[in-house]
C-alpha cells in the first residue's frame, strides 16, 4: 500500500522571493543543458550524459 502526504506552506514574502530567484536559477540551467543536449543529438547524433552535463 502506497501512502501519499500534501503539504501546504505559507512562505513569508523573503522566502517567497528567494523560492522565486531560485526556481529561476534552476530552470535557466535546465533549459540551458537541454539545449547543448538536444543539439549535440540533431547536430552530431551523440549523446551527452549526465557526468558531461554537470560538468558544463
């Protein structure tokens, strides 16, 4: 039997603000990793794994 917990927060304007500068962060570095990923695939037909990725 599986068990599934939700949770709810209520950051205070700081916390809300650094969450966003955050998540902002994180999704400009993903996006940014598939590109060069999705690239090197349509370019060069090879892949590029997660240990070349972090390195970048």
């Amino acid at each position: 039997m599986e068990k599934a917990y939700s949770f709810r927060f209520y950051p205070t304007p700081e916390q809300e603000s650094l969450l966003r500068r955050t998540l902002g962060c994180v999704r400009l570095v993903d996006n940014k990793a598939l590109h060069v990923r999705t690239q090197a695939w349509y370019e060069k037909q090879e892949r590029v794994g997660y240990a070349q990725t972090s390195s970048m």
